[in-house]
C-alpha cells in the first residue's frame, strides 16, 4: 500500500474520531501538507541536479550538442523549483539555491565555449579543470538540495507529532489506534529513508558501490529503484571514463612509440631528412641533418632556415625552395663545405599538401655523392687511361673470344674504331711461340692467382712485333676465372737496342736514358756495373757514386732482406717480377721491380738487369675499383665479391670459431609485385641497416643477391652466441619497416653453420641447406 494512501486513511479516522478538534487536525494537516509539497520540489529539484551529472560527463565525451541542450533544459527545470513559497527553508537559502544554479549554467557556457579552442595539451587541461569543477559545483549543489530534502521531512515529522497529539487530546479512545498508525508510519518511511540517508552519504562520499535491497511497492520502493538506477548509471559513466582514460593513454603511448620508431629509423638513414613549415621554421630534423647544422635537434626544431644556413646555401636554394612552395618537386645537386670539407649533395624538395593541395611545408632530402662523384671521377681518369694508352690492351673470355680492345691495339692490329671484334680470336694476333707459351707457362701462372709479365711476339699489321706482355686472370662470383687482360707493349726498339748492346754499350745507355723506368746493371757479385739517369733520381746518387757498389752497400738491411730473394732467383736464370714500396723524393712510390737474368754467349750467369716501374697511380686506381667492386650499391653492404675478399683474408679450410648466417627475407616479392621496386629497395636498404647494427664492426655483413644475406661471425665460441644473433636479426625482420606512406611486414628465415673442417664452401653450403629447411619448417625461424 502506498504511503500517501496510509496517510490520507489516517487522517481521515483522526478527523471523523476526534471532531471536536477539527481545527487542530486541520492546521496539523496543513502543516503536514506544506512540509511534503517542499519535499517533492526538494525531490524534484534533487533529481533534475543529479541527472546533470551524466549529462555534464557525456557532454565532455562527445561535445554533442543535443546533449548541451538537455543540460540547460534539466538546469532550468532545477531553477523553477527554487521559488521562495516554502516553509523549509529561508528566502536567503532559496536565493542562494537559485544563484548557485544560475552561476552552474555560466560554468557550462564557459565549458561550451572550450570546444572552439584549437586542439592542444593546455587547452585539454583546460577541459578537464572545467569538467571537475562542474562536477563539485553539481555536487554542492546536490548536497544543499538534499539538506532542504531532509529539513522538509523534519517538518513532515513534526507536523505529524502535532496531529497526534491533537488526535489523543480529543479521543482518547482512538489513542491507541493513532499511536498504532504513527509507528506504522514510522516504520514505513523513517526507516527506508535513513538506510536511504546512508547510502545517499556513502554514494556522495565516493562509494559506487552503495544498493539498496528494499523493495516496497510504495513510494519509497520507487525512490530507493531510482537511487539504484541512478547509482548503476553513476558507476557505468565512472567505468566509461576510466575506460576512456585508459583507452586515450594507450594511444597516447602507441604515438610516442611510433613517433620514437621512426625518428629511430630516420637517425640511422644515411641521409639529411629535415622538414620545415611554408614560412621555413624547422619542424624535424633526423641525426645526419642535426650534424650537418652542428646543432642539437632542441636548438634547431623552431628556428628558421635564415637563422641556421649560411648565405651561400640559403642562395643557391632559394629559387628550388620558393619552386616547391608552389607545389613542384624539386631535384638539385649544388656544393657545399662543412666538417672542414668540400662536398656535393644530392638535394630533393618535396612539397607537403594539405586536404585542399596547398602546401603547408616541404620535405628536405638530401644524399652525399661526395665518394660516389669521386668514384666516379676515378673511375672516369682509369677508362680515359685506358683509352688513350698507347699500350696495346686487349681483354678475352676464357674460350679466347675478344671482348675488348683499346684503340691503341685495334690501331695496331688495323681493326678501325667500330669495328666488332667479339667474333675474333686472340689466336689471330700471337705467334705460335706465344701461342705455346700460354699453353706452358702464363694460363697455368694466371689461373693460380697471380700476374704473368714477360715478353712475347704478337701479329699487328705491321707484322711480327716483340710486346713486353702482362696477362691477368678475372674472377666471376663463383671463383671461376671468366677472362683474362692482356697489357702489351711494342718493345721493337728496346729488342733492337738489346741485340745492339752487343755490339755497342752507347746504344744501350742511349735507349736506357730514354726510357722513365729506372734500370741498373747488377754483375754476379752484386756489383752495380750500370744504372740509367732515372736509377739515379731514385737513389739520390750520381752514377759515379752508384757504379762499383753492391747491394748491401746501398739498400737498407730490411729492404736487402726483402730484394734478395729475387735476385738469387733472376741469378739462377728466372726472369722474376715483384712489386714493392719505396721512397722517391720523400715520397711514398709503389713501384714494379723485374729482375731479368743476364748470360754469356756460352750460358753462364753474368749478372742480372733490375727494371723498375713507378705503379703508384695504377694501384691508386685499382686500390679504388676493387673497394666499388666489392660493395653492394644498394645496401652498401659487402657483396660476393666482398665475401670472396673477405674469404681470401682468411685461411681457405680454416674456419675454427666462425659461424655462418644465412638470411632469406620471407614474402619480399609480394612487396615488390604490390609497391614496385624502388619500396622493395627501401626495404632492403632498411633491412640491412637494421642487421648490420648487431653484429660486430670485425664481422661480415654482405647481401649476396637478391633479398639473400650472409653474416659472418668471427671468434664465436659456441652455437648458443650464433643462436642469439640469429633471434635478433629475426625481431628486427618482423617488426614493421615505415616506408614512405607503406607499413611493410616481411619476415626473415636464418640458416646456422658453425665451421669445421669443411671450409668456407662448405660453412657456405651448410648454412644455405640450414635456411632451406628454416624455411620449409614454416618461415620465420632459425635452423
């Protein structure tokens, strides 16, 4: 039964029992009524407060403006409630009541008016200061409602006292059902109310937790359901927003760990990555372009390109950069000195575009060609050398087939400039004597590794010509000799001159003193017996001071200890040839040294013919083409050659301690077949930045073709540290590679050999049969 039916049947049986004191009754009952009429605009008042709690926190979620317009509404609900006809509370208290609702809807509209601030970290500080104080100004506000709630039903009490009262003073008869009926009040609404009370107190004090189990179906039955519905939806937007805060510091997190990836990434480029806004203020720079500013990263993102370039750089920039503000990629290379070096960039400006094309900054890519120009350039003096050299050069497949000729040899050979000549033989231009000396001597000595230098006779079309002769032997990537370099010279005159010296010992000085070569005469006693005017310069000695001389007497015991050999040899009767390094004119000289023995009419050793060539340009050159040929342009990783290189350093069959990695990127050509090629470069480019950070600067890093890479271990004790590696190199396949606008996931599969006594072909092989069965155990794992 609900109570108000209780009460109203109540004060019905007073007023027919106790009729002589109607007007009491009737001022209890008026009592009684203005006491509830203020608790329900209390109750009222308290429910339109309560449900701006929610609503103050969806508003915060979702800014929504539908949700703002319920706020006010609830607000204005609350603010016509607070009207001054009560009995409860002062006209002051009232007032107060309506100036705080009135100051809580000024704190919204300043809290609306936030959503206009740009996005940034004060302006959501900002957000949420003014959310929680909405939140404890809704909260005062609530609990001075709930007191009035509390005074009204005070009121209540006592005016029901009253009629008690009035009721026993005038039928006494009817005392005891009064009395029944007031504790049966009591009990039906001072009880509920007070466990109400408390868990209103435990749910202001923070307690989400606080339920009511009364179940009534009166009044006070559908008041303690909302108290329930109102705490349930309380603890859910509690659990909303810890999700939200929990879910908003997650991505927070992923940003940081993203934003540290690729500034990572970008650290270990070996390039200048920079970008700056349309006004030319800094925004990023990567390591390679804070060391070319020579700034820390924190002294640079902010300043502007004026303050930090040079003139001459902020000159020769200015017409690409105002081209790629308009919107126009932009490529240059230009000069440039820094670290006390003069250098050349490779510079690419790409314009940034915002959702409508115009351009809000641009990226600043820039490469140092500075070695590769320089490769280049040497390469260029070595072939222009080798075309314009008036030695005969001929290069030829190991079947003998031509495949070059420097114009010095095809003038020579009367072949003209445009002449083909892959489909003509090296027999056609040697005697048979030389023919026979290859098949003796020069392939057996070239295909051992080592030069063959002597003289031969070749055709040309002038006839039969004598040619000082060195043949060398080239290696292709499986160790086999692909083609040989022949490098001749037309000796007819030094031939000439040699039959003369026979006869007269002037020609002989004659053709010596013609020749850049420093020649001496040494006798069988190792007395110098001749030296030309280059042997002098070479000495820093007037012939007279060199004539008579031996060896000891004029070379320095170390380098006696490393000559002596070859002299014995050319003694002996062998033409021999060794290169060496030596002083000229204080500097360093690498030089070709040939002993050629000397024989009386009847065979007997008369001494030996020193010859020595200056080949420091020449080395220079090789020296720098054998470093290109051995990297990888791509990766600038080691390549097979490198690896054969790398071998060669090494004993062949000894490859205790080392162990062997074999890579194979895994779902590489997807990559390819979807992005295109310059991505999988990228990739590969990437991938091999990330290995050769975990290995060791003395062991090997090479790609070895295609998306296959080797690593060589050196010193390597047990599996396990090979073991260890291998995982490393796989957590850094799998993790994602950001490139460009692509997120790419490969993933590698790692071979393991450790060396026995097998060599380095069979390490090799076994690591290669060991990715093989990584892969064919499902990819992404080491074996």
């Amino acid at each position: 039964m609900k109570i108000s039916h209780l009460l109203r049947l109540s004060v019905l049986l007073v007023v027919l029992v106790v009729a002589v004191v109607g007007h009491g009754v009737w001022l209890a009952a008026q009592g009684r009524h203005a006491a509830e009429r203020d608790q329900e605009r209390a109750r009222a008042a308290a429910r339109e407060v309560v449900a701006l709690l929610p609503l103050t926190q969806d508003y915060a979620r979702t800014w929504s403006s539908g949700t703002a317009l319920q706020w006010e509404v609830k607000r204005q609900a609350l603010e016509a409630q607070l009207t001054s006809d009560t009995r409860v509370m002062a006209a002051l208290e009232i007032e107060s009541l309506r100036q705080a609702t009135r100051s809580l809807g000024q704190q919204f509209e300043r809290f609306v008016a936030t959503q206009d601030l740009p996005d940034s970290d004060l302006a959501e500080r900002k957000r949420a200061l003014m959310v929680d104080q909405l939140l404890i100004s809704t909260q005062a506000l609530t609990d001075d409602i709930f007191r009035w709630s509390v005074k009204a039903s005070e009121l209540e009490h006592r005016a029901g006292l009253m009629f008690m009262r009035a009721a026993l003073t005038g039928l006494g008869i009817m005392a005891v059902l009064a009395l029944l009926l007031v504790l049966l009040v009591a009990a039906k609404v001072l009880r509920p109310l007070r466990r109400l009370e408390a868990l209103t107190q435990a749910l202001a004090s923070g307690d989400l937790s606080a339920r009511t189990t009364f179940s009534s179906s009166n009044e006070l039955g559908a008041l303690a359901s909302r108290f329930n519905a109102m705490a349930e939806a309380l603890a859910l937007r509690e659990r909303e927003l810890q999700e939200q805060v929990a879910l908003r510091q997650a991505s927070e997190q992923r940003i940081a760990d993203s934003e540290q990836f690729i500034r990572s990434i970008t650290d270990h480029l070996p390039v200048r990555i920079a970008y700056f806004d349309a006004q030319g203020r800094y925004q990023f720079a990567n390591e390679a372009a804070c060391e070319r500013l020579s700034l820390p990263r924190e002294a640079i993102i902010g300043r502007t390109r004026s303050e930090l370039l040079d003139e001459d750089t902020l000159v020769i920039t200015a017409a690409p950069l105002a081209a790629a503000l308009l919107g126009h990629e932009q490529q240059f290379e230009h000069a440039e000195t820094y670290g006390g070096q003069d250098r050349v960039t490779d510079c690419h400006l790409i314009p940034d575009l915002d959702a409508d094309g115009a351009v809000v900054g641009v990226f600043n890519v820039s490469i140092d060609l500075t070695a590769r120009k320089a490769a280049e350039e040497a390469l260029r003096v070595l072939t222009e050398i080798i075309e314009t050299a008036p030695d005969y050069i001929v290069q030829v497949d190991r079947h003998g087939m031509i495949t070059y000729m420097n114009p010095s040899a095809r003038q020579a050979a009367g072949i003209g400039p445009d002449e083909d000549v892959t489909r003509r033989s090296f027999l056609e231009f040697n005697t048979r004597e030389t023919v026979a000396r290859y098949e003796r001597e020069i392939v057996t000595q070239v295909t051992s590794g080592r030069p063959w230098l002597g003289e031969t006779t070749v055709v040309l079309a002038s006839g039969v010509v004598p040619v000082t002769h060195m043949v060398l032997a080239h290696r292709d990537q499986k160790g086999r000799v692909g083609r040989f370099s022949s490098v001749m010279r037309d000796i007819s005159v030094e031939v000439a001159a040699r039959a003369e010296l026979r006869r007269q010992q002037q020609t002989l000085s004659s053709v010596a003193e013609a020749l850049p070569d420093f020649i001496a005469v040494i006798d069988a006693q190792g007395r110098h017996r001749f030296v030309n005017s280059a042997f002098e310069r070479w000495m820093g000695q007037p012939r007279e001071a060199l004539l008579g001389r031996r060896l000891e007497e004029l070379i320095p015991p170390d380098v006696l200890e490393e000559v002596l050999p070859w002299v014995t040899r050319a003694l002996a009767g062998e033409t021999v040839s060794y290169e060496a390094e030596t002083q000229i004119n204080q500097q360093r000289r690498d030089i070709l040294v040939n002993f050629i023995p000397l024989c009386q009419p009847d065979g007997t050793q008369d001494g030996l013919v020193a010859v020595g060539r200056d080949i420091t340009v020449h080395k220079q050159r090789e020296s720098s083409l054998i470093r290109i040929s051995e990297r990888d342009p791509l990766t600038g990783l080691a390549n097979r050659h490198g690896v054969d290189a790398f071998v060669s350093r090494h004993s062949l069959e000894d490859t205790n301690g080392v162990a062997l990695l074999y890579i194979d990127l895994d779902r590489f050509k997807p990559v390819n077949d979807t992005y295109g090629h310059p991505v999988g470069d990228a990739l590969l480019k990437a991938f091999a930045d990330r290995i050769r950070s975990q290995v060791r600067p003395t062991d090997l890093v090479a790609r070895i073709g295609g998306d296959e890479f080797l690593i060589a271990l050196m010193g390597v004790k047990s599996r396990r540290h090979a073991e260890l590696v291998a995982d490393k190199v796989l957590v850094v396949a799998h993790r994602p590679f950001e490139l460009g606008p692509y997120r790419v996931e490969v993933g590698a599969s790692v071979g393991i050999a450790l060396g026995t006594v097998d060599g380095w072909q069979g390490l090799i092989h076994r690591a290669d049969a060991a990715v093989y069965a990584a892969k064919a155990a499902g990819r992404g794992r080491r074996a």
